[in-house]
C-alpha cells in the first residue's frame, strides 16, 4: 500500500518539476556559474529526479515478475527521494560556501 502512495506521490511531483526544470535553465545565468562544482550538481540533481521516478515505479512495482516474495523491492518507490534530497544539500551548500552566489568555485 505504501509502495503506491509513494509512486502517485512522486508521479504527481513530476507537474511542479516541469516548472522547476524549466526555471533551472536560469542557474547558469552568472558569468563563471557553469564552471562552479555546486551548480552544476544542482543542475543535475534537479534533471535526474523523473529518472529516477520511472526507475523507482517500474523497479518497485516488479512487472516482470508479478509473483515474487521479496519485500525490499517495495523501498524502491523512494528512489526519487535522493534527488530530492541531493537538490536540497546542493542548495545548503552554494548557500554555505558561496554566500547564495552559483558563480563560485567552491
């Protein structure tokens, strides 16, 4: 049950990403910001996250084998959670080693 919450949850997060993604466009904006380490893992982890949604739905739901006894395939609908979670540290530290500023060399 909680194995497909998770994937509607997810599958719904995938609308405000479009305008996320859409609006990541503007990182690299600064001069110098495509060489900066940070920003660029924010890009990343920002453009991975419906990667990782189909990975996790298609992983966790097993339509391959429909009868199958193993109960950790069903963790694997949190997968999207480390995009999500990497966008959030890559944010925490261009705040904290480059001041807020995505054209840094950290």
């Amino acid at each position: 049950m909680i194995r497909r919450v998770a994937n509607v949850l997810f599958l719904l997060g995938l609308f405000p990403w479009a305008l996320l993604f859409f609006l990541s466009i503007m990182l690299f904006d600064a001069p110098g910001s495509e060489t900066s380490p940070l920003t660029v893992g924010l890009s990343y982890s920002i453009a991975a996250y419906p990667l990782l949604v189909v990975v996790g739905f298609f992983a966790s739901s097993g339509f391959w084998r429909m009868r199958d006894d193993r109960h950790w395939r069903r963790h694997l609908a949190f997968l999207p959670l480390l995009s999500i979670l990497a966008t959030c540290l890559f944010f925490l530290a261009i705040l904290q080693f480059c001041d807020g500023r995505f054209a840094c060399s950290a």
